[in-house]
C-alpha cells in the first residue's frame, strides 16, 4: 500500500519522465518539422504561455476539481499530448500541443505542490524538497534512457508511444488510490481571487525563487557550452557539467527534508545560497575545467531545495488560500526559467560565458536578504497552530 506522499512522489516523477523523453528527442523533431533552431525555440514558447496562463487562472478550477481528478487530468494528459507530437509535421499543429500541455502543466504545478505541504503538515515532517527531487531524478533517469533509445535507432514515435503507456499503467493506478489530505486552516478573512497575481507579503519569497531559477537555467542550458567555449575539453568531460549539476541536485533534494525539519528552512536555505554563490564564483574565475566542474556540482547541490522551500513557505501563508499563493509564486518564477535561456544567451555571445554565469550571482547574493521570508522552523502542524512564514518570533 503506497503512503499519500509516495502517490505525490511518483506523479512528480511521472510528469519529468515525460518532458524528458520529448526534450530529448528535440533534435529530431527539429528534423520532422523541417524548421531552423529559432523557429523551433518559437514552437516551444507554446508550452511556456500555456503554464503563464494556467498559473493565473487555473487555482479556483482545482480547488473545485479535487487533487485525485487534477491529476488525473494533468499527468496523464500531458502525457497523452506529448505522445501525439510526433505523428504532427506541422510546426503550428505542435505549437498548439504544446500549448495545451502547458495549461496542464501550470495547473499540475499547484495541485501537487499544495497537496504534498498538506501531506507534510498531517505528517508533521517535510517533503516538499524530497518530491521536487524526484522531478529532478525523474529528468535524469529518462536523459540517460533517452540517449541509448536514440543510440538504438529507435523512432520517436514509438520512444513516445512506449511513454505514454508506461505513465497510464503506472499513473493510472497511483493516482486512483490518492485521497485528498485536509487543507491547511486559513484566516476567516482570507478569500481566493479569481487571478492569482503576487501579493507584497509574496514578493521576497519570489526573489528568493527567481535567483534560484535563474542559477538553474544557466546549469541547465549553459554549462556544455561553456566547458567548450572556455576550455576547449572533449565531449566526455564538457558533459560533467551538466551531468553533475542535475545529479547534485537530485541527491540534494532527495535528502534535503530532515535537515530542514532539524535545522529550519531559514539556516539550510542560508547554506544553500551561499554554496550556490559559491559554486557560481567557482565557474565564472575557475583556471581549470575541473574546478568548473565542482562550481557546477556547488551550483546544483546549492540551488536544489531553495525553490521547494519557497513552494512550502507560499503554501503556509494564512493571507490567502494556499493554491493562490503558490500558483502566484510559481507564475513569477516560471516567467524567469523560460527567459533565462535567450537572455543568458545574448550576454554569453556579446560579453562572454563566463560573464553569463557572473550576472547569475548578485541576484544570489541579493536573495540573501530575502530570507527571512521563510520560517525559522517548517509550520508543519495541520491543525493551523502553526505560523506564517516570516514571523521570526515564534518558537
């Protein structure tokens, strides 16, 4: 019998190996569509309007709809449009799946987010930062398949195909045993808006998050690149970079839950900006590639649990129902991590790669100031004894 948080777990799982099975045959979309990278980057943007769009407007038909039949929706149908990508050869056609598979995507962002800090405070134990780290494991299992899939000359079509069964198989009977935990007490005052927009109270918890998306996009997208560019190595060793950023992230998340409930949120994120500071100044100065290569692993061990925390801390506020803030917080945020990429691009051709991972490390060092957004311990009790974040003065 699986536990509540294990349900949770796997559809974050599910849902990564998903996006990871399609981003890792973009090339050969690229191929099927006939289109040139700027073209295909444009195709793409579909999926990042439709997450914007959902994140505004989706959080009152969850909270109608239930955690069980959200996900229901979100994780097998994005599966289900993923799987009908490659049999499309038109570039419009693909760009409206996309579109569609991010209004499921924003929508699944709040639902499992807000259902796994219930979890936690029925628990009284955090798993927030453990359930983002099996998205995290969930994208690196499906890359490292992915590679050999494509080695073995395996069409997409049926990469995609065998997918999609796997999540139906595997989601559909997870998702049918979810039962919904009991929501969180808010204040009698707290009403839900119909566009779930950042509040004032939200807005360090955001900074805090967009720092940390922005590292991570660099780790992401970046780092072969720069291994290249600045140092000239083999493929082999550019690869570490990336492979040792997701993997330090991974293991970060996966382990980072009992040392938040030990320590509080606010001394581990401390510790965790300053690694990720740290592994920035590491890769933006480093004289040798394998000191580049430690940055990389600094940046993802440092980045892993900063977004989970600020997902738990927007879910404990009693100013408005938790849906709301964190589906506001994820808004924000998600803006950065799609945009990240061009904008680090274009300081990357005109100044430099390691200019582009240097204009990473003042919004770093900014979010240092931010953290007192979070609480000193996690408010893990259901009952609504505990408190809202940022009020340092409670035990």
């Amino acid at each position: 019998m699986l536990a509540p948080q294990h349900r949770i777990y796997t559809c974050f799982f599910l849902f990564a190996v998903t996006l990871g099975a399609l981003f890792a045959r973009m090339p050969d979309l690229q191929v099927a569509l006939g289109v040139d990278k700027s073209e295909l980057g444009l195709t793409l943007i579909g999926m990042s309007i439709g997450s914007l769009i959902s994140l505004t407007l989706s959080s009152p038909l969850i909270a109608r709809l239930g955690v069980r039949t959200t996900a229901f929706l979100t994780v097998l149908g994005i599966a289900a449009i993923f799987a009908i990508i490659p049999w499309l050869d038109a570039a419009p056609a693909v760009f409206a799946c996309f579109f569609c598979a991010g209004l499921l995507g924003g929508a699944l962002e709040i639902n499992l987010n807000v259902e796994i800090d219930r979890i936690e405070a029925q628990a009284s134990r955090g798993m927030m930062s453990r359930a983002h780290g099996f998205w995290s494991l969930g994208f690196f299992v499906t890359a490292l398949i992915a590679s050999g899939i494509r080695q073995a000359g395996i069409s997409m079509q049926a990469h995609m195909t065998g997918t999609v069964i796997a999540v139906f198989v595997i989601g559909g009977f997870v998702i049918a045993g979810i039962r919904p935990a009991p929501a969180r007490v808010q204040h009698a005052d707290a009403k839900a808006p119909t566009f779930a927009l950042p509040s004032l109270g939200l807005l360090p918890l955001c900074i805090i998050g967009i720092a940390a998306f922005l590292a991570e996009g660099a780790g992401i997208d970046w780092s072969a690149i720069y291994m290249r560019d600045v140092f000239a190595v083999e493929p082999f060793v550019g690869g570490l970079g990336l492979t040792l950023f997701t993997f330090c992230m991974a293991m970060a998340r996966l382990f980072a839950d009992p040392v938040v409930d030990r320590f509080g949120a606010r001394t581990v994120a401390t510790a965790l900006t300053l690694l990720a500071a740290s592994g920035l100044a590491a890769v933006s100065f480093a004289p040798h590639p394998y000191l580049a290569l430690i940055g990389f692993a600094a940046i993802g061990a440092g980045c892993s649990a900063l977004y989970p925390l600020t997902i738990s801390a927007a879910a404990q506020r009693t100013d408005r129902p938790a849906h709301v803030n964190v589906a506001a917080l994820g808004q924000v945020t998600f803006i950065v991590f799609f945009l990240a990429p061009p904008l680090l691009g274009f300081v990357a051709e005109h100044a430099g790669m390691r200019i582009a991972y240097l204009v990473c490390l003042p919004p770093i060092v900014f979010s240092l100031f931010c953290l007192k957004a979070l609480p000193i311990r996690r408010a893990l009790d259901s009952t609504g004894e505990g408190w809202a974040p940022g009020e340092a003065g409670r035990p």
